[in-house]
C-alpha cells in the first residue's frame, strides 16, 4: 500500500500530533499515531466506507471512534492550528477541499422542484350544474 506520510513529515507532525492530544486515559490505542493517520488520508483519498478500511489499519470502528474521539475533543483542531504555526512548513496557512467533484442534488442549490402537468379542478362547478342525486 502507498503511504502519504513521508518520514519528513513525521519528524514534524509527530510531536504536534502528541502535544495536541488531549485525553490522556485509558490504555494506550493498538494502532500507532501514524498509522491512524495515514488510515484517515486513506479514507479522504480514497472515499471508501469506514467498514471497507483495508485490515492493515486495524478495526475499522476503532479508527472511527478514534477519529470522532478526537473531532469530539478538539485535538484535530488543536493540530492543524499547531502545524500552520509550525515555520517547518513554510507558508502553508490553510489547507482548502475543492469542493468541485462534490455533487449535491439540483434542490440543494434551489432549483424548482420536477411537477407533473397543472390539472383544473372542475369539480365545483361540475356539482352545482348537475341535477341532485338521491340514494
């Protein structure tokens, strides 16, 4: 499998990622810091189902709670804001998603609504007209 986080890379975002982690508890995870970030690239590189994650990463649920554990806490935030403050990293201030390839239904954006051709109701005149019926 191909990996997205280069040695390099590791040297600087490894020790943002411990100091950004906010829960200390609990026995330590079965999957290395790296590895469970290399599994979150994979998911966003990829768009696979959390369950189809390869069992190289581990439990597929034990990468999600991980994942919402640390969107829950903060610490994600904590570490992207740690390593655009980091000079390592020269003037990367923000990382975008182009949002190009991301299909939304046409009533998202407010388009009129697919109906049917008008029908007029007749009915009120058709009743008042017609002679009255008796059981």
């Amino acid at each position: 499998m191909r990996y997205m986080i280069t040695d390099e890379l590791w040297a600087i975002m490894g020790p943002c990622a411990k100091q950004a982690k906010r829960y200390k508890c609990g026995k330590a995870p079965v999957l290395p810091e790296r590895m469970f970030f290399e599994a979150v690239l994979y998911l966003a590189r990829t768009g696979v189902p959390w369950r189809d994650l390869p069992s190289e990463f581990g439990a597929w649920d034990a990468v999600y709670n991980r994942f919402r554990r640390r969107i829950a806490s903060g610490s994600l935030t904590k570490l992207f804001e740690l390593l655009t403050d980091n000079p390592d990293f020269g003037d990367v201030k923000r990382v975008l998603i182009d949002a190009t390839n991301v299909r939304a239904h046409r009533c998202a954006a407010g388009a009129p609504k697919k109906r049917g051709p008008r029908r007029i109701k007749v009915l009120v005149g058709a009743v008042a007209d017609s002679p009255a019926k008796s059981c």
